[in-house]
C-alpha cells in the first residue's frame, strides 16, 4: 500500500493497488475517529486528514467552508485528526477539538483562528483522545500517507482518489464537491 504521495501536491491520484484492499481501507476509514462537516445525511463522504499544527489544513479547511455550506452540496467531510507535525500542539490540540461537546465548531474555532494560535490545548492530554489520534495517525501511515492535508474521495467518475497537499479550489468544487459550476458563482 505504498504510495508516491507527498510530493506530488495538487495531483488526484487513484487508491492505486488497493483495488482488493480497498473495501477494507474505506471500512477503516469510517470506523476512525472523525470529525463531521456538512450534511447530517450525506450522499458522499470525505476524509481529510487533517493535523491541528498544519497550516495547509487550516487553509483547505477555509477553502472548503463555501462549499460545505452551499445549499447544493451533498458531502460530508470527515477530518481524521492526526498527529504528525508537532507532538505537543498536534496531540493536545487535537484532543481539545475530539473531546469538545460539539467537536465540528471546536475544529471550526480551531481553523478559523489558526494563525492567532487556534484553539486552547488540552494539558494533559486525555488517553481516549490520545488514542485516537494515534490510531489515525497508524492508519493513515498504513496507506502510505505521511503528510497533511491528504484528502480521500469519489471522485465525478465514482473512482475513489487521494489528493495529498493543499487542493485548487477547482478540484474541490469539481471533484469532491461535484458542485455545479453557477453553484459557486459567489466563491
């Protein structure tokens, strides 16, 4: 499940050789622990990857939020918080959003206000949220991921990619969105 990813920022590549595999990895995906944004009841879904020390996260997650919130829109994009970049912001912060009452407003705070410092850590870190993201971190390590933000998707021809670094919002609206192209006219 070796990939030639992290270099390759703005490429949608195919789930390449999971084509066996890849029932099991999207079953793993949707048993990690996530945070939800978009429809309750979603036709698609998407998993972001997302670090809370990762600038370009932050900057996708900005990016998205016309599109999630477009009345149109039919995905939900389920961040998978990790913990790569930095082992004490990525961990505690990441375990003040997972463990937040309301987890999707706690990213939102978080991306929002990233660069004033985002969202207050959570010292110590608790060891359910510690887990968690550990195991996402496992998990995206397993499919040969190792940098964020990395996005999993269907894509407009029903073909499951992974686009690793910031996306072009073309490619969003396009490809994991599907939006219609006057659906994004004020964009």
């Amino acid at each position: 499940m070796k990939h030639l990813a992290m270099a390759l920022f703005g490429l949608l590549l195919p789930l390449a050789g999971l084509t066996a595999e890849r029932p099991a990895v999207l079953d793993k995906l949707a048993a990690s622990t996530w945070v939800a944004e978009g429809p309750a009841q979603p036709e698609r879904v998407a998993y972001m990857f997302t670090d809370m020390a990762c600038p370009y996260c932050a900057k996708m997650w900005a990016e998205m939020q016309p599109m999630l919130n477009n009345p149109a829109n039919t995905v939900q994009v389920r961040h998978i918080i990790v913990g790569l970049i930095n082992p004490d912001t990525s961990f505690s912060q990441g375990a003040a959003v997972l463990a937040a009452d309301d987890p999707a407003a706690a990213l939102a705070r978080h991306e929002s206000r990233f660069r004033e410092g985002g969202i207050q850590p959570l010292n110590p870190v608790p060891d359910a949220q510690r887990q968690a993201i550990q195991a996402n971190t496992r998990l995206m390590m397993a499919m040969g991921l190792g940098g964020t933000p990395t996005m999993v998707f269907q894509d407009s021809q029903q073909r499951w990619r992974f686009a690793p670094g910031l996306m072009d919002k073309r490619d969003l609206r396009n490809e994991v969105f599907q939006l219609p192209g006057d659906a994004m006219s004020s964009e």
